[in-house]
C-alpha cells in the first residue's frame, strides 16, 4: 500500500482521526478501488478500530466527497471520473496559488528548514524510479507548502482538493514515463517560499497546476 497522509499521526490523536487518514489514505491511493461498496466489518478487522471510529471516518469521507452514501444501499468508495479534472484544477489554480504566494510571506524559520530539506531531497532523487519514494515526497511537499501559510481553513482545504488531484493521478501512473520529472518541478517553488519571492512562488505553483492537468490528459 502507497501511504497518503493527511493528518499527523502524532500526540493523542483520537482514535476516529486515525481511522480517516488510514482509510482516506487507502482511497486516495485507489487500493479500495473507486465504485466499490465498503466493508466495515473488514475496515474494523484489517485496521482495528471499532464500529464508532470507523462510521465517524467514513462520515467525515464523505463529506469530503471520497465516500457515496446511499440509502439502504450502503456506502460506496466515490468513482474517480476524470471529468473533475478540470474542476479540480479551477480550484487549485485559485487556492494552491495564493497558497504558495502566503508560504513565501509568511514562512516561519523553522518552515524554512524544512524547505531547504525538501529541496535537497529534490535534488537527490534525479532518475529515481521509486514510485512510492517519488509520491510520498510529492505529498510531503504539498503539505509543507500548505502548512506554510499558517492559515488552517486554507490548509484543511487544499487538502481535500490535493486528495481528489491524486486519485486521478494514481489512475494515470502506469502510463508516466518519468515521474521523477513532475516532482523535480517543485524545486523552483521551493526556493521562491525559502527566498520569501511571493511573486516568484506564485508563479511557479501556476506553472505545476497547469502542467499536472497537461500531464494527466496527456496521458489518460
């Protein structure tokens, strides 16, 4: 399983919002394959949790579209439909944006550690063909940036935008010839927040939202 974090797993977090990020992770990642009704006495078995936390997961899921609800029908893992593609990259081209162009004002010394982290690793993985290395530092990258702003609403949403982004992405991996390149984009973004060039990071993240809906076109 390719691991899709969304929040942290740290302190006392309950046991409902470990429950979401693991079954969210498994949604994201298409290993619940979109279309197919969820199990919650094998969600219950195969994570250990109990009925509670996992209904509150699957209720938070689908209130961020990742989960279909029908009545005495049962719940679904939503459908990925490409579609949305456009959509989703309307609101990202607005979010992700400002997004960037916040990290690069408001970015903290210690947020700026981690950039120059991130930027390193960038550097490192030139060729790699490690897929999972590959995504996970994608995410990584992504959740810093979004962190970065210090504003939680926008963060929590982006997130949820980021998730639906990623299923498409998942759907077109086997046919990316070098997927090492889409991550490597992200260096130029990096270093505009790590330099505080709002206008710089603004438009570097323009340039990746747009090339990502190109890339995934391209190749579905």
């Amino acid at each position: 399983m390719i691991l899709v974090p969304t929040r942290e797993l740290k302190g006392n977090l309950s046991q409902s919002d470990e429950a979401y990020s693991r079954i969210r992770s498994m949604i994201v990642s298409l290993e619940l394959e979109p279309g197919s009704l969820i199990n919650e006495a094998e969600l219950m078995a195969n994570l250990g949790f109990g009925r509670t936390p996992i209904r509150e997961a699957l209720r938070t899921l689908a209130s961020e579209k990742l989960v279909d609800v029908y009545p005495r029908r049962g719940m679904f893992v939503a459908s990925v439909d490409v579609q949305n593609l456009s959509s989703i990259s309307e609101v990202r081209a607005v979010l992700e944006i400002k997004a960037a162009s916040l990290a690069a004002q408001r970015s903290t010394p210690e947020d700026r550690e981690v950039t120059v982290e991130l930027i390193a690793e960038i550097d490192a993985i030139k060729g790699d063909p490690n897929m999972k290395k590959l995504i996970q530092l994608d995410q990584r990258i992504h959740r810093h940036i979004y962190h970065c702003t210090h504003n939680s609403f926008l963060e929590s949403t982006l997130e949820q935008y980021y998730g639906h982004a990623l299923r498409i992405w998942f759907l077109a991996l086997d046919r990316v010839e070098d997927l090492s390149e889409a991550v490597i984009e992200h260096r130029a973004l990096l270093i505009a927040i790590r330099d505080n060039d709002a206008k710089g990071a603004a438009k570097a993240m323009q340039d990746h939202v747009e090339g990502f809906e190109g890339s995934i076109r391209r190749n579905l």
